[in-house]
C-alpha cells in the first residue's frame, strides 16, 4: 500500500495532473470498498480505475481480461510506471508462470491478469486460494451478459469464483453497455445503482457518416480516401470488413491506386499480425484493412478514419469500434458504406452457432451414461466431444456452461491426457541421485517410458500396473509430481497435450430428452436475440432523426434529452444532422434456386455423406455446407473440397435451409433427387 493520496498517486505514478471523466467516482467507490460498475466510451481511461487503486489496496488485484493483446498493452503501460504487475498466459513456460505464483503468493504484485479460461484449472484455482486478493477486475464485462455482445459463456461463472475465493469486492469495466446489460451485469454481482458510473457516449469530434453502396464499392471507398493520403502526410485509416477474403481483395485495390494499405485478419500467422499492427502504430503503415480481430487494445490517438465497409455485426460492435477514432478529441469521420445484402452474411454468421438437435442429443446421452459409472466422474477432451456431437467448440462450450448453471454437471479439475519426454542426462544417471523406495521408483519410471529415438510417451496405465507389481507407488499424480520435478531440475523436457475436463454429474438420473429440447430451445432463443440485434444496427443506419442521439440512446446517454428539433436534440455533425438521411437499397435479387442447382452443388455432399455415415445429411447440415458455414463433420468428410461449398454464401440461410427440406423428402430412408434418383 502507498502512504500518498489517490491525487498525489495520479500524479507522482501515472504523470496525470486531473482525473478524467467519472475516473475519480470510481476510484473513490473502490478505495471505500464498494463494488463498482464503470461504463465508460472507448478510450476514456478505464483501465485507470483500476490500475491507481491497486496501489492503495492491501492485497493483489486480480484483473480478467479477454484477450492477451489487451493484457500485454496494460502491462507494458503499468511496467513504464513502475508498477508491479504480471499475466500468466499460454505463451509462458513453466518457470516464468512460477516465478509469478511466488510474487504474488509473497505480495510483491499488486496486479495479476488472466483469461477466464485460467480459472477453470484446478491447479491455478488451488493457487488463487493461497493469495489474498483485495480487488476482482472484470474487462470487457459485458461478456458476461447473454444481453450484450459478445457473450462469453466462461464470464456467467465468474460470480462464483468471487465467492470461491473471497475476494470483497468487484470492479466491473466495459465500453458497451445497454440498460438491460447494466442491469444484468448489477444482479449478477449485487451492485448498487449508485455505484454504476458512466461517462456517457458522446464524442463531439467523430462525425458519423452513413452512405449507401453504390454498385462499385470499392472505387467509391477509394474516391472518398484517396484525397486524404498525400504522401507522408497520409490520414491513419482502419477499414472494417467482415471476410478475410474482403480484407485482402479491398487492400490490393486500395495499394494499386498508391493508397499503402494492408489486410488484416485472423489467417494471418501471429507473428505477421503483429508485424502489421506495429506498423500501424509507428504510423509507417497508414492504412490497414481488416476484419474485427483486429482493434481490441489499440490505443493510437490519431486515427483520422473509421469506415466499415461492410456492415457491423452490432450496434454494440459499432460503437466499440468507432471508438477507436479521434482520441486525441480531434475531428475524426466514421464512415458506414452500407448494403443490405452484407445482413445476409452477418445473418448466416448467428444461424451457423446454433447446433443441430441430434447432437445435443448426443451430448445429453454421454452425460448420462457417465452419470451410471460409481465415481459419476465425466472425462472431456473438447476437440473429440466436438466431433462426435458434431457442434462447435463455442456453441459446445457454452452448452457446457448452461448444463453447469443447470445444476447438471460441475466441473472438478482438468489434467493433461498425453505427456512426452525427452532425457537430458542418461537415465541410468538419473537414477543414481535417489535411494532406497525413490531410486526403484525412478528405475520403474525409465523402464516403463519407452523412448523412440529422442522421444517418450508416458503411458500412465503401464506404470500403475507395473507399480502394483513390485509394491511401488506409480499414481499418476505421483508420476507427474516426479517429472515435473525432473524437468525443474534440467535433467529432462517434459510436454503435455490434449488438456481434459473432469466433470462430476450431479443429476445422473435427469430427462435427457426434456433437458435436450430446454437447451435446444435456449439456442433458438439466442439466435433470435443475434437476428433481431442485426436489425437494430440496420435502422440505426436508416434512421430520419440524429444518428448520435439514436446511438446514444441505445446506451441509456441522456445527452441529447432536449426537446425534438432543438438543437439540444441533435449533434450537428451526422448524415442526417447534415441533412442527408439514407434508406438503404435492397439487396439485389439473386435467381431462384432450380432442380439443377441441387444436382450440381447438393449432391456431392449428399452422396459423400451417404457413403461415409451412412445416411444423408440433414437439410440443416446441406444449408450449412451451401451457404459455407463450417461444421466438425466436414472436416471428417472433407466437405471444403467438394463442388457446391460456399456456393450460396450471399443467399440468406433459412431460404437455403428450406430449398433443401424441399428436396430431402424421405421414402423409406431414401433421398429423392430431383431426376427421380433415390440415395440410400
């Protein structure tokens, strides 16, 4: 703890003379112990409110974060201040993330972040109890509400792990925040209404363009930047786009009209994204194009222009990502180029999340056989639960989490199923530094890994089994505590995969078909909110009345509550305050779907999914294959290279779905084609 003031800390530690916005309001809920909701625009100095109380509480502040980019911006930031912080993260070894452990355990850290997904690790959770903490950070925290966007199922359960750990109070931080996401967010973690600060969402620098697409979108794109990159001199610009695809094809038009642009998406390698990105921070690249993984973290005050290309996934999505224009309180234009037909993309983008019912079926029908076994003990590989119930990993994990909340399933511990080694020393040498039972212990560890040329695979059943017979202790716990212990000491490397989830059933006698049509519904019900989310970003565009007033009211900002037409009622620097309201054009017809169509993009599916499994695909799996929308099965199928994938991705998913029902009429097991022949 530090003897000076909150003022003086601001100061002295951080270089800041005032406090900005409702920083201070929260940083005084905090210090006097209540827990607090901070919902404030992007680039409004969030992170600050947790940052400067972590100094003056006693104990750790424990901050989850969702994504690493996030968590390593903070850091550098906090170690240019001086500040003891740490993450422990997947790209660490063993020592780094020990050495932070004993850190924290010492008190020498005053913040820790972590993904959520860390707090499912049993190990880690057993360390969290060892620390006190003083403070839980929530970023991002509207992932925890099914209301918001972004939702992230692993968030629901970070009201428990409060409890769990005793931690006294919660911070909660987010940028996009409607009412109901406010009022969940509250509930979830018994906030008081007066401890819920907001900043509101007015930027009166950010002029708010919206115009329609003309057939060329892409010369109209360049029309309208060009102008504002003269060489050395060039406008920092982000273009959104939904498509890695996009990305790359508006990136080439853009650099072959001497605009220096680059495409940005997630099939880029780690290594070049960051490349690109720094770039883009050191301003030597002023333009980049790309999809929404990138944004989240960039903190650059001088970005001139925002233009989404194709339409955001959200109004939500759209605040946040126009927010990263203009911080510097510059004018700053953000630019919608909107089309209907880019909704029929996002549409497809939800309808592909929501599972089949057969496989929550499965899902179901394992649960419950697990629940029979004596130890009702339910061992899960994620990668191979995703293929055999063919659903995604997001959609299953999220299933996961609502079983959890159900009072279904609990998790117990996750291990790793496989580990390896590699000798460093002669085994028989290893052997050598122990005595009496340890000595045969190690002697039983070395003759039971077989090494094939440099590598060895533990097989934990043949060192029990070898235990067993010569009265020797071969548990696996005792097995990895040994290697684990070796590794630590230089005289082997030692890898793990294929991490697995225990779970305890604690229903083992529940309906598995009511609970499989509860949670198919719950599926059908989240996909609607994502439909009708989508339509709500489409009229904001298309409003008549002032599109920042539209924007904030949608977050409950009462900046614009003045009477209708005055100009407390309007920003003045929008399409429609500039008198230039759009109603979008229709998205052009596209053909009818024919009898050919089927014959020549439905069939090969149909026919390689026969031959393979047996049976047709559901026109639910036909629509998703069409429109392009991946499922664990086509890999095993090897779907992607098949003629008619991807084919209909521009036509709207239920259209598709319902041509195929059409033609999926059974007789006997058998699927007619539209020639008359039978499949089956």
């Amino acid at each position: 703890m530090t003897s000076l003031s909150p003022q003086q800390t601001l100061k002295a530690v951080f270089g800041f003379d005032d406090f900005r916005g409702g920083q201070q309001a929260v940083v005084s809920r905090v210090l006097c112990g209540h827990s607090t909701a901070a919902i404030f625009a992007t680039g409004a100095g969030k992170s600050l409110c947790y940052q400067l109380p972590a100094l003056h509480l006693p104990h750790l502040t424990l901050v989850v974060s969702p994504l690493l980019a996030l968590m390593q911006d903070q850091l550098a930031f906090l170690a240019r201040h001086g500040v003891a912080a740490a993450s422990i993260d997947s790209t660490q070894d063993r020592d780094t993330t020990r050495e932070v452990m004993e850190r924290a355990k010492s008190g020498e850290l005053k913040i820790l972040m972590v993904s959520v997904e860390r707090l499912k690790n049993e190990r880690f959770r057993h360390f969290l109890r060892q620390v006190q903490i003083s403070l839980l950070v929530v970023d991002e925290a509207h992932c925890l509400s099914e209301w918001g966007h972004n939702f992230r199922p692993d968030y629901l359960k970070l009201p428990d792990y409060q409890r769990d750990f005793a931690i006294p109070q919660v911070l909660l931080l987010t940028a996009t925040a409607t009412p109901a996401v406010i009022a969940d967010m509250r509930e979830k973690f018994s906030i008081a209404p007066e401890n819920v600060i907001t900043t509101g969402f007015y930027r009166a620098n950010l002029a708010l363009l919206v115009v329609p697409a003309m057939e060329n979108r892409q010369q109209q794109l360049i029309d309208w930047l060009k102008p504002q990159m003269p060489p050395g001199n060039e406008a920092p610009t982000i273009i959104y786009v939904t498509l890695q695809q996009t990305a790359e094809q508006v990136a080439n038009a853009l650099a072959a009209q001497g605009i220096a642009a680059q495409a940005y998406h997630a099939g880029l390698d780690s290594v070049r994204r960051d490349e690109i990105q720094g770039q883009f921070m050191s301003g030597e690249s002023p333009c980049i194009v790309a999809t929404i993984a990138f944004g989240m973290g960039i903190d650059k005050g001088n970005i001139r222009n925002v233009v989404h290309f194709d339409l955001p996934k959200s109004i939500e999505n759209y605040s946040q990502e126009i927010g990263r224009a203009g911080r510097d309180g510059l004018p700053s234009t953000c630019l919608t180029i909107a089309r209907r037909d880019g909704l029929r993309v996002l549409e497809n983008f939800v309808y592909g999340d929501t599972p089949e019912y057969v496989g929550i079926l499965r899902l179901l029908e394992e649960i419950s056989s697990a629940g029979q076994a004596p130890d009702r003990q339910w061992e899960v590989l994620l990668t191979t639960l995703s293929r055999d119930t063919n659903i995604r990993l997001l959609p299953l994990k999220t299933l996961l989490v609502r079983l959890e909340m159900h009072g279904i399933i609990a998790p117990r511990f996750a291990f790793l199923a496989e580990y390896r080694l590699r000798y460093h020393i002669e085994p028989t040498a290893l052997v050598g530094r122990f005595e009496g039972e340890r000595a045969a212990f190690v002697r039983l560890l070395i003759d039971n890994i077989s090494i094939a040329r440099t590598w060895g695979t533990v097989d934990f059943d043949r060192l029990h089994q070898a235990g067993q017979a010569l009265q020797i202790d071969a548990s696996r716990a005792r097995v990895i505590t040994a290697l684990e212990y070796f590794q630590d000491k230089g005289w082997l490397t030692l890898e793990g995969k294929r991490m697995t989830d225990v779970y305890e059933i604690c229903q083992p006698g529940f309906s598995v078909e009511a609970v499989a049509s509860q949670l198919f519904n719950e599926c059908l019900n989240r996909e609607r909110i994502e439909i009708e989310r989508l339509h709500s970003m489409l009229a904001l565009f298309e409003s008549e009345s002032c599109l920042t007033r539209r924007l904030a009211e949608h977050f409950g900002d009462a900046t614009f509550d003045g009477p209708i037409g005055t100009e407390q009622n309007r920003c003045g620097h929008c399409s429609v305050c500039y008198g230039n309201p759009v109603r979008l054009p229709d998205a052009p017809p596209l053909p009818a779907l024919s009898d050919n169509d089927f014959t020549c993009y439905a069939t090969p599916l149909i026919e390689r999914h026969t031959e393979k499994l047996g049976q047709p695909p559901s026109a639910q799996r036909l629509a998703h294959f069409l429109c392009g929308l991946t499922m664990p099965v086509f890999t095993s199928l090897k779907a992607r290279g098949l003629n008619g994938f991807a084919v209909f991705e521009q036509r709207a998913y239920p259209e598709v779905r319902q041509w195929a029902e059409r033609y999926l009429t059974s007789s006997g097991g058998d699927t007619l084609l539209p020639n008359g022949e039978r499949i089956g």
